[in-house]
C-alpha cells in the first residue's frame, strides 16, 4: 500500500511534469523540423535525379533514336539503344518499334536489363497517347514517368515516342543510391533528435533544480510551521516573484507566531484564573454546604414560608459545587496534568457499582457480559458512566439500556459500552455539539439543570484512554451514546 502511493506521488511530482514538458515539446519541435527537413531534401534529391535522368534522356531520344531509319532493324535497335545507355547517367533504355505487320522489335542496354512488361501500363498508355497539337501544346508525344518498386527496390521509369515517327522509348533508372543517402539522412535527424531531447532533460532539470529548490524550501518551511515550529523563516535572496513569496511568507509566519503567543498567553491566564477561582471556591464552598446539610435536616421544622427557600439554597449549592469540580477537572485536561491510574477492572461490576450509588437501579436496565476483566482508571470510567446514564436518564427518559461487551479488531479487542435511552432522540442540528462544553439545546433555557460539561468531561476522559465516544439517534427510537475503549494487556504500566 505504501510503494504505490510514493510511486503516485513520484509520478505527479512538478519536477517530473517539468521535465517531461520540456521533452514533449523539444520532441516535437525536432520532429516537425527533422520531418520538415527529410521532405524537403528527399524532393530535392528525387527531382534532382530525375530531372536530369528525364533531360537526358530526351535529348538522346532526339539525337539518337530520331535518326533511326522509319524500319530500323533489330540490330540498329540495339546498338542505338548501347549507345544511349553508354552516355546516360546510369540508367537503362529499352526501345520498341512495332513492324507494320504488328511484330514488335525490341533493343536494350544499361545496367538493369528490363522488358516492355516492367513498365507499368499506365504510362505506357501515357506515352502512346496522341495529343493534339493546340496552341498550348505544340507536340503529340510528351516524356512521362512513374516511380515503382519491382521487388522492393525504387525505381524511375520514364518514356516517349519519337514525333513524326519512329521507335518508343524507355529508361529505368535504379534510386537505390538516393534511397541510400535519404536513409542516412534519416539517421542524422534521428540523431539529431535524440539528441534534442536529452538535451531539453538536461536543460529543464537544470530549470527545475534552479525553480523548484525554493520551492522545495518553502514547502518544508510550512510543513515546520504547520507542525508548531512557528520561528521558521526563509532567507530571502533576489528580487524575483519567489523571492517575494518567501518574504511574504515570514511576514504571515511572524504574524501567526505573534497571534499563536497572544493566544496561548490569553488561555493560559484563563485557564489560571478558572483554577484560582475554582480553588478559592472550595473553602466558601466547603462551609456552605455543611451549613445547607444541618438546613436539609431541619427543613421539616422550618416555616412553610422558609422552607422553599432553604430547599432552593440546598440544591443550589449542590449545583455549584459541582459545577466547581467540574471546571477543576476540565483545568487539568487543558493544563495537561490528568494522568490514569490503572488498575484490572471488572467492568459489569464496575457498572453496577456506578448504577447502584446513584440509585438508578430501578430505572436502568444492564446488559453485561460477565469476567470481562479490563485495565483501565475505575475512577475515570465511573465519571464517563455517571455521566452518560446520568444525561440519558435527564433528557430521554427510563427505562435507559446499558450494554457491554468487546470487539475484536486488527489492533487488539476494543472495549464497548452502550448508553441507550427510551426517549425522542437528539436533534440533527444538536447532533454535533453535544460534547462541545456548555453547550445547551434549547437557547431559551440557559439556566437547565447541568452545566453542560458533563459530556465535554466524559469525551476528554474517554480520550485519555485511547477511546472514543459517539452520538447518534438509534434506529428503533431514543438516543445512543457508544464508548469504546482499547484494551491492553492486563497487568500493563499502572499509572500515565
């Protein structure tokens, strides 16, 4: 899994797409222009060639075969046709005159010997074909000619009539040695284009090492800052479009340090002042509420008038003092001075435990799988229950279900305790802020029963764990709340 992805990212990487950028279009410049250049030369070097061959062969048409007698003989044929072939620039002739009895006389020489068959029967139709004499055309006959290839080799064939009467002629000229020389030419350019493109490789590596080097150094910069290092900064070197990056980049980097210095200044004087103000509580506290504990046992006695107040004074003071351990409690999270002390737990046990001291055992209903032996903090795990039964029961209703049970995973079994309630469930749009702290559903009942850090605190014990907790609506009806916890090896560090 993990070579292919650094492979994927090898393959996509800037300095790879530059470079093949670069090749792309040095390929086709040099393509287009090593192209450009073989036609250009290959209609050189054939017209070249043929348009000699042709001339030539004209004139010792003219010169030769036109003084032929009007019924040559075989022999005079052929010994016109050696002498054509012997003052012609390589090439082949072949001469055909046809008797008056329809008989056909034949007379080559060259250095390809070829027959009347070898000649295509298009241009032998061309050469015969009488013209008419025009103004724009003052002969009957014109020289044509066709490139072939009889088994593979270039050849040029070209043919005429004498005007006025008198043998045909062709010539067979062999194009190997101009196949040969374009062939090299092809080569060249080959050559030549490999060469280009190793060179534009070279040339935007070279553009590469040079562009993407800072940038390379202002990616590992901001991955330095987004890992907290925030007195990262560039040296900043040139008056070019990176340099100007770069130095915008220790401006924001400066900027962030300074405001990231503000912040945690600021929350660690809050955090400070909550813990002062919690501590400096407890001991006013402390007294009040043995004062409200001798008021709750005379409240019977009391004025009817009286008795009200002394209640409300009663559960009131209850209240803050737990919402004083709270806020200790949620200082030392932030702080991060909360530490575990572990011990092998008996969970259904350790449930039940936290069930029965709170006397909820009329109103819950326990699914407990029994000897599931976990080693985990009893006190922390009895605040994340209390908590999360003590919230069912508030705001859903009895009976509340709670389950236990494990899982196996790849990474060791996980431990799963389920808080289920019997009530209408969770608004969709209070769904994601139930563990945010203080958060309260209804906004027009700030004063609810609850601090609204009960579950913020079962959420930051779960983590220390090395767990989770979940909410969601179950299916059949009423809230689920879902903690899950790792379990370790029993008899694992006791304390972290």
């Amino acid at each position: 899994m993990i070579r292919p992805l650094l492979a994927g990212r090898r393959w996509t990487s800037l300095r790879l797409r530059l470079i093949i950028v670069f090749a792309l279009v040095a390929l086709t410049a040099a393509v287009s222009a090593s192209g450009i250049a073989y036609w250009l030369n290959r209609e050189a070097v054939l017209t070249r060639t043929q348009d000699a061959a042709l001339g030539d062969f004209r004139q010792e048409m003219q010169n030769r075969a036109a003084a032929l007698p009007g019924d040559p003989t075989p022999e005079e044929l052929q010994r016109t046709a050696e002498l054509m072939a012997g003052s012609s620039p390589g090439y082949s002739v072949l001469l055909v005159d046809e008797k008056k009895d329809g008989r056909k006389v034949f007379g080559s020489a060259g250095p390809d010997a070829f027959s009347l068959a070898e000649v295509p029967a298009s241009l032998q139709h061309a050469v015969n074909d009488r013209q008419k004499v025009t103004a724009a055309n003052d002969s009957e006959y014109h020289v044509y000619w066709q490139r072939t290839k009889p088994r593979g080799n270039p050849y040029l064939v070209g043919g005429t009539r004498i005007v006025g009467g008198g043998p045909t002629g062709y010539m067979y000229k062999s194009l190997a040695q101009e196949r040969a020389d374009l062939n090299s030419l092809a080569w060249s350019l080959g050559i030549a284009t490999a060469l280009a493109l190793l060179g534009s490789a070279l040339l935007a590596q070279a553009a590469a090492t040079t562009v993407l080097k800072p940038v390379q150094r202002l990616g590992d910069a901001a991955r330095r800052l987004g890992e907290g290092e925030l007195d990262t900064r560039l040296d900043v070197s040139g008056t070019d479009e990176l340099a100007d990056l770069s130095h915008t980049f220790n401006k924001t980097a400066e900027a962030l340090e300074k405001k990231v210095a503000d912040m945690s200044a600021r929350e660690e004087s809050s955090r400070r002042f909550v813990a002062d103000m919690s501590h400096e509580l407890r001991t006013p506290l402390t007294a009040l509420t043995a004062v409200t504990e001798v008021l709750e046992e005379e409240v019977d006695g009391l004025d009817p008038m009286i008795a009200p107040a002394v209640t409300l004074v009663v559960s009131e003071t209850r209240r803050l003092n737990d919402l004083v351990e709270n806020l200790m409690e949620v200082t030392r999270f932030d702080a991060g001075t909360a530490r575990l002390v572990v011990d092998d737990v008996d969970v259904a046990d350790q449930v039940t435990a936290c069930i029965d001291a709170r006397a909820w055992l009329d109103a819950v209903e326990l699914d407990a799988e029994r000897g599931i032996v976990v080693r985990l903090d009893p006190r922390r795990l009895d605040v994340i229950l209390a908590n999360l039964i003590g919230n069912a029961l508030k705001h859903g209703g009895s009976p509340v279900r709670v389950s236990v049970r494990t899982e196996a995973a790849r990474d060791g079994d996980t431990l799963v305790i389920a808080v289920k309630d019997n009530g209408p469930g969770i608004p969709e749009d209070v769904l994601p802020h139930v563990f945010d702290r203080f958060y309260k559903a209804s906004a027009s009942r700030p004063r609810s029963d609850g601090s609204g850090l009960g579950l913020s605190i079962a959420m930051e014990n779960a983590h220390i764990h090395g767990g989770d907790i979940t909410a969601e609506n179950a299916p059949e009806g009423g809230a689920l709340f879902t903690l899950r916890l790792p379990v370790p090896p029993l008899g694992e560090a006791g304390a972290r």
